[in-house]
C-alpha cells in the first residue's frame, strides 16, 4: 500500500458523528500533549466552517509556523484532501498548486500538517492542522491523535 493509498485509508476512517468547540479544546489539547511528550515544539490550529476553535503556539514556533498553518490549512479547505496527500499526488504528477491549479504557492502549501475534519454522510466541515516538524511528521501527529481519539488502532492507520 503507497502512502497516498494509506492516506485515503485514514480520511475514511478518521470521521467524526459530530464536532463541536469543546471537542477541537480537547482534541487541540492532546495535540500540546503528545507533542510535548516528544519533546517537539508545533504550532496547532483546529478549524470549524473557517472558524478558529483552537489554537496554540508552543515555546520554540516562529511566526513562520504560524504561516504555515494558514497555507497547508487552505489546501484542506479547497480540496478537502489532507495536505499531504495533495502534495504526494502533485509529486506523482510531476506538477504544482500554481501550475495545476493557477494558486499563488504563497498561499497554498502541498505539504503534510493539515488533515480534513469530517463529519459523517457530511463530509469536509474543518480543518486540523500542525507545522513546525517534518512534513511527514506533522502529518502522523495528527494520524495518531484522531486515531486514539476515535479508538481506533493507530497502528492500523499510521504511516509505514
């Protein structure tokens, strides 16, 4: 199985039946948390219809990070595809956002970070994101958190 095989997997398996603020405080919390037992330092942003709920710089983000979660956020929110997944299939594709989809790159940023919040029989209702570690590493935080959240097996969903 690729990883945007694997990535598709965790979008259908990482749903919710409802969400709501108090659940992107808790969610965003245990983000901080796992983060903060690795010893990283994320910035983490959680989306509701373009709405912030949460938001936290940890000690050690810059304000780039912050950008950084503006621009994997708006790849979610046009195409209601993790970011990593978008950026895995222009790779596959040997293109870009600007060249496939005429978007400034100052924009919208292809790299993982930036995972879709769906609602069941709804679909893309929001956005969970995080910068400030690897783009593939990024990416599996947010895998790992939904997946213990949800109670599913993160070993099934994470990434090789």
């Amino acid at each position: 199985m690729t990883d945007l095989d694997r990535i598709t997997l965790q979008e259908q398996s990482l749903q919710f039946d409802q969400f709501d603020a108090r659940m992107a405080w808790e969610l965003g919390s245990r983000l901080k948390a796992a983060a903060e037992t690795r010893g990283q330092a994320v910035a983490i942003d959680i989306a509701l219809h373009g709405q912030p709920l949460f938001f936290f710089a940890m000690p050690g983000t810059t304000p780039d990070n912050v950008d950084w979660v503006r621009r994997k956020r708006n790849v979610v929110q046009r195409f209601h595809r993790s970011s990593y997944a978008m950026g895995l299939r222009l790779a596959e594709q040997q293109t870009t956002m600007t060249d496939k989809y005429g978007v400034d790159a100052r924009d919208f940023a292809p790299f993982g970070g930036s995972f879709p919040l769906i609602l069941r029989g709804t679909g893309c209702v929001g956005t969970i994101t995080v910068s400030g570690l690897p783009q593939r590493e990024d990416h599996q935080l947010i895998v790992q958190v939904l997946a213990e959240w949800l109670g599913l097996p993160a070993a099934d969903l994470m990434l090789p």
